[in-house]
C-alpha cells in the first residue's frame, strides 16, 4: 500500500515551459545584477565561496558571475547555482513577475492524496527553497502546506539509486510504500533500484503499455491503490 508520494517538478507537476522559458531566462537576465547587488549578504557570499570550491580557485566577482552563466548555458546542475537561481527567483516572485504553473490535475490530485493522509514530498534539481517559491506562489495559491518535505540535490543525484534510498531513510518508510512521480525514464530506474514505486508522467507523448515503467498521460490517471 502506498503510503507517500514522492514527485517531480519540471514535466510532472509543472510544464517544461514555465522553467525553460519564464524561470530558467529570468535567472539568466538577473543574474550578474543580483550578485553584484547581494555578494556581501552571508547567503550570497557562501554560495560564492562554494562555486569557488567546485572550480578549485578563487573567483573574482565578474568572474564568478561568468561561471555561474556557463553552468546555467551547460543546464550543469550544481548546486550553488540552483540556490543562487532560488534566491533571484524570489525576487521576480515577490515583484509579481510571474506566479509558479502548476497543472489543475497535479493540483487537485495532491490535494485530494493530502486528504486522505498521504505523506506528499517534493524531490527536484532545484534547490529546496525554489521549490518552496514555485508551490507558495502557484496559479492555485500557496500549496505548501500539502507538502511534508523537500528534497533537492543536496540529498543525491537524481539518477542515483542511492538517493532514494536516502530519502526512503528520512520519510522512514520502506520503499515499496514510496512511489515516485517523473518524466524521466533514468530518475524512475533510479528509484527502482532503490525499491520505490514509479510512475512515468508522459505528458505529451504517446502512453506506451510496454514502457518500463507503468506511464500515465496525467495525475488524473493515476491510481494509487493500483500500485
């Protein structure tokens, strides 16, 4: 019986398109002026120092305004970067620059999965206050309260079996009473491998019975009982 619902964000609970083309630009755009402004805040300075350690020598700060930029330009998931991407992500939201896109059928589903006691969890490339940004300001109001934890790349790479089994250890159920949602055939292998249940949210495409991990075209079709 499952018990918790691990999900995804980008491609799952939110379109690909809002974070390629209305986050991920916005980040970009702001970037150098945001460091520039907010490098001797304590937050800044240690995300600096830690894009620092990543590249083994002291960055400037034009020249760790450069690196940043080319991480963002390689989509190299560091997580420095993904923080210091939350953190100007935080500005646009408070400004009212955008509000954080969440599918109605993801929304209505976490709900309803919330009321009937399931444990609801976050796990995503974006750093844990991104995510908390994106769900607190969503076209549906704030949806954190929905959610028990968090979980971003501090916790493991996505792709890694021994991530789930991490998150497995802190939400302390087994992993069979776990099913993880994404759009990303190696992160459900991943979770497989760590013994989670899986679904593959195929938005877009067309459902493939035989696919390796059972698919759904949305959280509408999703039957936790069934898992």
């Amino acid at each position: 019986m499952i018990k918790a619902v691990v999900t995804d964000i980008e491609g799952t609970t939110s379109s690909l398109s809002f974070v390629k083309d209305v986050l991920f630009p916005y980040a970009r755009a702001h970037l150098a002026d945001f460091v520039r402004s907010h490098e001797q805040d304590p937050e800044v300075k240690t995300l600096l120092t830690d894009m620092a350690g990543i590249t083994g020598t002291a960055l400037t700060t034009d020249q760790a305004i450069t690196q940043a930029l080319a991480w963002i330009d390689e989509d190299n998931k560091v997580t420095p970067l993904k923080s210091l991407q939350g953190l100007i992500w935080a500005a646009g939201y408070r400004q009212g620059d955008f509000n954080g896109h969440i599918y109605q059928d993801a929304a209505e589903n976490l709900k309803a999965w919330k009321a009937r006691g399931l444990d609801l969890y976050v796990y995503s490339s974006g750093s844990v206050y991104a995510q908390k940004l994106l769900f607190a300001h969503s076209e549906y109001g704030d949806m954190t309260p929905l959610f028990s934890g968090y979980f971003d790349t501090h916790i493991g790479p996505k792709r890694e079996a021994a991530s789930y089994a991490a998150i497995a250890a802190q939400i302390a159920l087994p992993a069979a009473q776990i099913v993880f949602l994404s759009d990303i055939k190696e992160e459900l292998d991943a979770a497989r491998a760590a013994g989670l249940a899986t679904l593959w949210l195929n938005r877009d495409g067309i459902l493939v019975a035989e696919a390796e991990h059972r698919q759904v075209g949305s959280f509408d079709a999703i039957d936790l009982d069934r898992l």
